[in-house]
C-alpha cells in the first residue's frame, strides 16, 4: 500500500480512534474502510430494491410467478 501524507491533527485523530477501539491504526484503517464498503453495498441495494418494487409491472411479474400477498378482510370491527 502507497504511503498516504495526512495533517498531524487528522493523524493524532486517527490514532486516538484507533487506540480507542484497542486497534493498531493499520488495522482500525481497514476496519473502518471496511464498514464503509458495507455501508455502500448495503445503499446499493437498497437503491435497487426500491427502484424494482417501485416498478408495477416488475412487482405484478413477481406476484404471478410466485403468488401476490394474502389478501386481509378490512371490514370494520365492533368494538
């Protein structure tokens, strides 16, 4: 890996995080770099998921495939 120039007040930072978590900085920098791809896979799916159940045609596809959600009786109740 390429060395990478930082501040010293960003690297002071940094290390306190990373002391923080009991981590060497190396290894909280992959940590961290890590729950940050999560964070983005987890975005673009979400993206995805939104996009094709936004998709009337894609969802009326998938509940003919597979069946659509059982239907409730929303007749009002006495109380």
């Amino acid at each position: 890996m390429a060395d990478i120039e930082i501040d010293r007040v960003t690297r002071d930072t940094l290390e306190a995080l990373a002391e923080a978590e009991g981590l060497p900085l190396a290894d909280y920098l992959a940590k961290v770099a890590e729950e940050k791809h999560q964070e983005n896979v987890l975005a673009e799916g979400a993206a995805i998921f939104r996009r094709v159940t936004g998709d009337p045609a894609t969802v009326a596809s998938f509940d003919a495939e597979f069946g659509g959600p059982a239907q409730v009786d929303r007749a009002p109740r006495a109380a």
